[in-house]
C-alpha cells in the first residue's frame, strides 16, 4: 500500500492540531477519507462515488434517521463507495 503523506485538514477545521476534523488525501484514481482523531481509520473511494453519494445527500435521496427511513445493512465485504 502507498504511503500516502499529502493529507490537507478542512480550512473550517482551525489552525490547531488537536481539533476533530475531516482530512484528505488523494492519488490520481482514489480519494481517502479520514477523522484527525483516528488517523489509522481510512475510508477509500473513488472521487465518481463520492461525488454521487455527495449529489444523492444534497438531493435528498439517501435515507437518514431523520428521515425515518432505515438505511439496508452494510456488507463489510463491499464498499460503500463501489460505483
């Protein structure tokens, strides 16, 4: 696995080390994901399944618990991103 060491913290994250934020790394085919307070937890996809689990969000069409609606179950064998 490549080690990746291009991570860039969210500018709405503050400048210092210890806040809890959304970091970002990217290769030319895949996006990893990961909280600054676990950094050794990294969520892989690439950046068409991002960008339509992003569009179905703002649209709406993904089930929430405020919705009421209950999500499907996840496969830990599949990824969530597979497009």
């Amino acid at each position: 696995m490549t080690t990746l060491d291009n991570w860039q913290k969210s500018s709405f994250s503050g400048s210092g080390d210890g806040n809890n934020c959304l970091e970002l790394a990217a290769t030319p085919t895949t996006l990893h994901l990961r909280e600054s307070d676990t950094p050794t937890t990294v969520l892989t996809t690439t950046p068409a399944a991002l960008t339509h689990l992003l569009a179905s969000i703002r649209q709406s069409s993904v089930p929430t618990a405020q919705s009421g609606v209950t999500p499907p179950a996840l496969n830990p064998a599949t990824s969530l991103f597979s497009s």
